[in-house]
C-alpha cells in the first residue's frame, strides 16, 4: 500500500514525514507522487495523498479530485478546502457558540476587466460605512476574506485610514474585524480532528515560543482544546492551525482555515515539529488502513455506485406509487366531503320545530316526513365512528 504525498517548497517536513511512514513497518511506502497528464476516471497508485500545496496550484487541485473520484483517500478534501474561506469560518464558528471578533464582509473595491456598473446592480452604493465602523469599531483589522501567508492584512485607526487601505485592495474581498488586543496568542495543531497541540506566538515576531515559558491557564486551555476539535470536526479538516487572540481570558478565534499548515522545523522549532512529524504519520497510515475513501462523503457517490443506485430508484419507484396512492385517498376524502357539502346545502330548508311538535306531526303522518328526518351521510358516518 502507498502514500503520495504532493508538496511545494517546503523541505524539512515532507521528507521527515516519509522517512517516519516509512520506518513504522505498517507494509505502508510512502514517497512523493509524481504526475504527467491526468486521464479522465484514471485510478493512481495511492491509497492515500497528503496534499501540502494544491492552494497554489490548480492543476493539482483537479488531479486530487480526479484522485478521490476514483477512491484515493485526500487529506485534506479537496472539495471542502476549495470551498471553505475565511468568512464562512466566522460565521460558522458564531453559530457554534464561539468567541469570535466581529467581522464584516466587505464589497470588492476593485472587479476584473469586463465587469461593470451593469454587473453590479445588486450592490448598494455608497456602502453605509458609519454602520460598519460601528458594528466592528476601531481600531479593527482590515483582511482578506480568504487570505493567507499575513498578505495584505491591515491595522486600521480611523476611517481615512480605513478608506486608505480599501482603496489598495483591488479585486480582493476583504472583512473588517474587530482589533482584539490580545495579552497573549495561540496557534493549535490539530490531527485526526482529536489531537491537539497549544503553541504559545508571538505574532509581532512570527515566532513560535515554548509552552514551559509561557504557560496558560489550565481552564483557558481546556476551551481552547475544545474549540479547536469543534472547529474541525465542523469544517471537517484532517489536519488544520486555529489561532486564538486571548483576552481577558477569552480565546477569540482568529484564524482556522489552514488546511495545510506551516510544519518547518526552522519555523515551528524541534519540540513541535517531531510532535506534528509523528501525529501525521500516525494518522496517515491510520487513514490508508482503515479509512473510507473520501468520496464516500460525497452525493455522486451515490450514482457511480450500481447497487446504490439501484436501490435509490427501486426507493424513488416506491415512493412515486405510495404519492400516487395517498393523492388518488386524499381526492377519494375530498370528493366525499365536497359531495355531503353539496348534499347539505341542496336540502330544502325545513322550519325549525319543537321536538315535540316534530314528534306529534311523524307519529300521526310518517310518511310525509320521510325525506325530512333522513339522516344526512355526515351524520351516518359521524354515528359509525
Ligand atoms: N481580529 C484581530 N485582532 C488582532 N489581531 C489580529 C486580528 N486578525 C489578525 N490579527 C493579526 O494579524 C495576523 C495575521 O492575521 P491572520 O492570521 O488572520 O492572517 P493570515 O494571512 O492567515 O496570516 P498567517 O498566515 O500568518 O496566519 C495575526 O497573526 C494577528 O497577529
Ligand atoms: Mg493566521
């Protein structure tokens, strides 16, 4: 059985990776995959790929879904990175009850060639910029809605200084965030959706620091375990970082869509690079032996499988006769109704009497008052139930 696993620049974490998946004596090889022109629903050789890069390159992007099509498991889903951004994040982390700095999603400043006042009927114009400024206040954090790498992330102090650094943007769309200042900032590693690593950082530095010199609350620490499994249990990532910007003892979550993380060992430093070196091999080769393949999650699955889905029409069939049957009882009831309705108000009106002249009048004449005291089909089968 092989791994592929598919990188960029990166040298010290993929081949540490290969070196420790290939020394754990599981029958599992592991080695980088090599790739030309890729054939329609062509299977590959892997049982598993460890996507480091397909961000930055579209041709792998559509190799890896080709890939699973054909029953490689990804890590991580293609499908979901490609969809998930930055925005979503927050919104989805709201809804799940998480610390989360106010963010607002911001029309593009700028569109590509083509696109023009027409094209943009649906935007309001002006935008109402007071309200934002007062929904997220300042200073706020001015960035991409699907940024990375810390490009073109702005503090901003004031409206100009707003309207500044908007008007550099370009096509990007940008949120702007609340500007939580922070006592301290964490970034998490998080494996197999369960393991987790709190790294203290120093973002003004870019430097990761050690957990012994820059110790967190034993409870504080507790949450921020949670979250993160909650993050990406959610999301959904096999591998994935959640910062948190920490105030007043409340881990804000800053960033967590990252599906391929720095690993450098230059940048993480020796301690967590051998932690984050063994939990993904430990969880890579666990995938590659026990895992589903990822189009499992997937709604074609369903129609690339014969026996599925013939047991989905065989199932569509059935529901089509039971709809059919219930719509032929229900017109059947509303026939009935509409047909005592009618009976009703045919009747000719008889004045209302006494019981007891009724009475007097059916004893001494019961033939005339045949049609009069006929119980009507409601009241017959009102006495049946
Ligand atoms: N809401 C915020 N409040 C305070 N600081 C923030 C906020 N958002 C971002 N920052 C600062 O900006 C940095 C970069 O932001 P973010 O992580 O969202 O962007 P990124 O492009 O993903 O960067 P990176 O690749 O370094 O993670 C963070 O490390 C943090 O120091
Ligand atoms: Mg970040």
């Amino acid at each position: 059985m092989k791994i592929g696993i598919l990188v960029g620049m990166e040298n010290t974490f993929p081949p540490a990776l290969i070196e420790k998946i290939n020394g754990m004596g599981e029958g599992i090889t592991a080695e980088y995959v090599k790739i030309g022109g890729v054939r329609m629903g062509e299977a590959n050789d892997y049982r598993l790929i460890f996507d480091r890069i397909s961000h930055e390159i579209p041709f792998y992007r559509s190799y890896l879904k080709n890939a699973v099509l054909n029953g490689t498991i990804v890590v991580n889903n293609p499908f979901w990175w490609s969809a998930d951004e930055k925005f979503f994040g927050y919104s989805l982390a709201v809804k799940l009850g998480l610390a989360v700095p106010k963010t607002v999603l911001l029309p593009q400043k700028g569109y590509i060639k083509g696109v023009t006042d027409n094209s943009l009927r649906n935007l309001e114009f002006p935008l109402n910029w007071d309200s934002i400024i007062e929904e997220v206040g300042l200073p706020a954090i001015l960035k991409p809605h699907d940024g990375g790498g810390w490009k073109d992330v702005y503090k901003v102090n004031s409206k100009e200084e707003l309207w500044s650094y908007y008007d550099r943007t370009g096509t990007l769309a940008m949120v702007m965030q609340e500007f939580i200042d922070f006592s301290m900032y964490v970034r998490c590693y998080c494996v197999a959706k369960k393991h987790v690593l709190v790294m203290p950082y120093d973002p003004a530095n870019r430097r990761y620091l050690s957990r012994e010199e820059n110790q967190l609350d034993p409870q504080l620490e507790d949450r921020i375990v949670r979250d993160t499994i909650l993050i990406n249990e959610t999301l959904g990532y096999d591998l994935n970082t959640v910062e948190f910007a920490i105030k007043d003892g409340v881990p804000y979550a800053i960033d967590f869509t990252n599906p391929a993380p720095d690993a450098d060992i230059w940048s993480v430093t020796e301690p967590y690079f051998n932690w984050i070196t063994n939990q993904v091999a430990e969880m890579l080769v666990d995938y590659a032996k026990y895992s589903v393949p990822t189009l499992r999650y997937h709604r074609w699955n369903k129609w690339l499988n014969q026996d599925a889905a013939q047991g989905l029409s065989a199932a569509a069939g059935e529901l089509a006769q039971d709809l059919v049957a219930g719509v032929g009882q229900m017109a059947q009831k509303a026939s009935d109704v509409l047909s005592e309705v009618i009976e009703t108000i045919t009747e000719p009106i008889t004045p209302k009497r006494s019981r007891k002249a009724t009475a007097e009048k059916t004893g001494s004449d019961s033939s005339k008052n045949a049609k009069n005291t006929r119980p009507t089909k409601a009241a017959k089968s009102a006495k049946k139930e």
